[in-house]
C-alpha cells in the first residue's frame, strides 16, 4: 500500500484548474487555452470513485496495515485541517 502515494493524488486532484463553462468568464486567449480542460466537477467524480474503489481494495488486501495507516493520517496529517 502506498499511503503516500494516495495522498499526494488526492491533493494534485484538489488543485487542479477549473474550467469555466463561458468565455464570458475569461478572456478570449485564457478561455481557449484551457476549455479542453475537464470540468472540476468530471474531476472529482472521477476521483472520488478511484479512491473508493482504493480504500476498499486496501481494507481487503490488509485491514491491519489501513488501520495503521489511517492512525497516523489522521495524527499527522488531517490535524492541519482541524480547526483550533
């Protein structure tokens, strides 16, 4: 399992550019550059299923191993998040 790995993908997926359904939004030349970006919302769909999917492969592949891994996730990494 690589937990690491889990986490640096769903923090590039958080940060990816979101693309604007108008030009009306953006100038004509920043529009075109990134309309063929997919929609945040496609995005995080998309995400959210594979991390699904993920989440209970590792549970399946090794219950113990996820158990750690979520400990220590959730001391080291998630306490930013916490408010104070």
């Amino acid at each position: 399992m690589n937990a690491v790995r889990l986490l640096t993908n769903l923090v590039h997926m958080s940060l990816l550019p979101h693309r604007y359904q108008s030009s009306l939004d953006l100038g004509a030349d920043t529009y075109a550059m990134l309309r063929h970006l997919p929609l945040s919302r496609d995005v995080v769909l998309s995400a959210r299923q594979e991390l699904v999917m993920r989440l209970d492969g590792y549970v399946e592949s090794d219950q113990r191993l996820f158990q750690e891994v979520r400990v220590i996730t959730r001391s080291a990494v998630l306490f930013v998040f916490t408010p104070y």
